[in-house]
C-alpha cells in the first residue's frame, strides 16, 4: 500500500478483536512489521462480556503485550472495567485511550456516553494520552468526531494530550511507542 493516495497521507493500521482475558489480539505476530497503528477493541461476538476482574485483565495484558498503540471504545457498558486501574497501566506503557464518537451518539453501544464522560474525566487526571475515532462504517460518517472532540473539551484535555489534534503529534506518538520512522512523512515529524 502506498503512503500516499491522492496526496493523501496513509498510515496503515488495524482495529484488533481482543480475545480473551491473556489480551490476545486475532493478529499474528508476524503482521506487527508491516503494521503502524494497531487498535484493540472489545466485540460481542468474539469475547462474550463477562466479569470487570476479566476485562480489566484483558486490557492490562493486551497493554502489556506491547502489541497495542491505544485501545478503542472503552465506554461500551457491557464491559465494565477497573478504569484507574486500565487507564493508569495505559499511561505507563504509553497506550492511547480512543474517545469514540460513535459510542456517543447513543446508536452503538447504548449507555457509553456516561462510561466515556467518566473515562476522559479520569484520563485526564492520569494523563494518557487521547486519540479521537469516528467508528465510521459507512462513508458519510468519516471524519465525524464532534462530540469526541466536545468531551474533551468539556474535561479541559490539553491539546499535547490528543494525538489526533496533529500530524506531528501523532508521528512522533508512534517513535515513543517504538515504531520505525516513517521515510515518506520525514517532513511532518
């Protein structure tokens, strides 16, 4: 794949299944290389919800895999979690924490926007990082991220703290994470 299309930059990346409570992703190992953003993400049909000790597991072991750059959709109520303890582990190991615009429109996920408000309250406090995702399925929905960027604003998040506020930012997120510097965007580090 390119890095460019139409004058367009590409990173290329992935939004994982987490597995089970080991934080197993359905990637193999061998993908990482020709990967720069990797997502993981909680979906029903692939792990069954089931108790907050297993979810909060799950997340600090797919963190600890060193295999994930930042984790997605956090809010979704069907899988509570021990957020202190998830978003304090991200910090550490530099994981981002994805503020879902989708999961705030009260369509998917029904009940996040409360669990996201509470998970960006406490982010901030910590101080992870943010990244900002519009879950779009459908072309229209690309690029929408008015109430992600909304709570953040309403919880002060400093602008440095959001990757997605800036190409640079963003970059240079990905060297922290131990990624290989990408030679076609030299000029945007």
């Amino acid at each position: 794949m390119p890095r460019f299309l139409h004058e367009v930059g590409i990173l290329r990346g992935v939004e994982a299944n987490t597995l089970n409570v080991k934080g197993e992703i359905d990637l193999p190992p061998s993908s990482d290389q020709h990967l720069d953003w990797v997502i993981a993400s909680f979906h029903e049909p692939v792990f069954k919800p089931t108790t907050e000790v297993e979810h909060t597991a799950a997340l600090i072991n797919a963190i600890k895999s060193g295999r994930v750059d930042v984790l997605g959709h956090l809010g979704n109520p069907n899988y509570p979690f021990d957020m202190e303890q998830v978003l304090r582990c991200a910090k550490e190991h530099n994981v981002a924490v994805e503020v879902n615009n989708t999961s705030l429109t009260g369509k998917s996920r029904k009940g996040s926007d409360s669990r996201c408000d509470r998970i960006v309250e406490l982010g901030k406090e910590i101080g992870v990082y943010f990244t900002t995702g519009s879950d779009a399925h459908f072309s229209e929905e690309i690029s929408k991220l008015e109430l992600a960027i909304a709570l953040l604003e309403k919880h002060g998040v400093e602008e440095e703290k959001i990757l997605t506020t800036s190409t640079s930012r963003f970059l240079n997120f990905l060297l922290l994470r131990g990624k290989a510097k990408i030679p076609e965007f030299e000029a945007l580090y």
